[in-house]
C-alpha cells in the first residue's frame, strides 16, 4: 500500500475517517453516535450505496441496526468475526496478533480502554491504529519518508486481509447502514493504496 497521503490536512482528513470506521467496526451505533451520522455532511456519506432505505435518519434506525450488529458481529453463531488471524488463519492464536502487539509498542498506541478485551488483530483497532500513525503531525513534519514508509508497511502487514470480510457483510447486512459500512471501509482502503 502507497501511504503517502500530502499534507497535514490530508492527513487529518484521513484520521477522521479512519477513526470514525474503526469505531463504526469496534461497537454498535448508540444514539450519540447516530446523531453525529445524522447531521450534515456525514448523512450524505451513508447515503451513497444506491439503497434508497440507508436515506432516513439513523437515529431512527438504532434497533435494527443493533439486532445486525449482533447477528453479524456478536453471534452466537454464524456470526463474522472482524479479526484478522481468524480470515487468514481460521485461528484466534497466530502472528497477526502477535505482530498488532508489537505494532502497539513501535506506534506507542493502546486500544481505547473499553476495547482492550479485543484481539488485537480486530479490524477496527487496526483502522485505529492506522489513525494513530497518521495523526503523528510533528513526526510527519520531522520524518516524512521514513513515517510513510512505516505506515506503508504497517498497512500491507494488517490492512490488504479485510476483502472477504467486507464482501461477507455485504452479502449479510440486513441493514443498508452495514453494507455500507463494509462498501466505505473497502473504499478507504483502496484510496489509500493508491495515494
């Protein structure tokens, strides 16, 4: 993945994004969160699949946007796990985990407390570790290559896995809101693979 994302504006850009998806991934939609969506102009960005029901307010959606949460994330069976060990090595236990835990210590990042339960190697808590690195302004502006080449390789290491996951939900979203969701999160990846 080509991460050189421009200015510190991009960047910024960017990070928003980025952690905006990461806790989009890490937890279901509470009524603050939905308002935020709900007012302009992140309303028009879960509008955009083409499915004329993701147009009404989410706020009024939060039921059903919880009961597909669960019955794509949470379980108790069936459900998709946004894990990255487990699409790559149908394993909870393999380097990928180990591999976040020592990206942890190189960004100088920890998950948000109330997902530090979480494997590591969870999609959201790797798009927020993305974030992390791109919101390092002075070190940007100190290291500019070798940051961006950092944050490259971070990106091929735990962001290239997440295309059968995101193509899953897809498919099993009952609720346009996750079908977007995995549609934006395949998007970002793929603008940012190729700025």
């Amino acid at each position: 993945m080509n991460l050189e994302v421009g200015d510190e504006e991009t960047r910024r850009g960017w990070t928003g994004l980025l952690r905006l998806l990461a806790r989009l991934w890490l937890e279901e939609v509470d009524a603050r969160l939905a308002q935020v969506l709900d007012d302009a102009p992140l309303a028009s960005g879960w509008s955009g699949s083409g499915d004329s029901a993701s147009s009404g307010p989410i706020a009024d959606q939060l039921d059903s946007l919880a009961v597909d949460y669960c019955q794509l994330f949470v379980g108790p069976r069936g459900h998709l796990v946004p894990v990255q060990s487990v699409w790559q090595h149908a394993s909870l236990v393999a380097d990928p985990a180990a591999s976040m835990r020592q990206w942890f210590g190189l960004a100088g990042y920890a998950p948000p407390a109330r997902h530090r339960s979480l494997f590591p190697d969870h999609l959201g808590i790797q798009l927020d570790l993305l974030a992390h690195l791109l919101d390092q302004q002075e070190l940007w502006t100190e290291h500019p290559e070798e940051l961006a080449a950092l944050t490259a390789t971070y990106a091929d290491t735990h962001l290239a896995w997440p295309a059968p996951l995101l193509e899953a939900v897809t498919q099993r979203a009952q609720t346009p809101f996750y079908r977007r969701l995995a549609e934006l999160t395949s998007q970002a990846l793929a603008a940012l693979g190729e700025s």
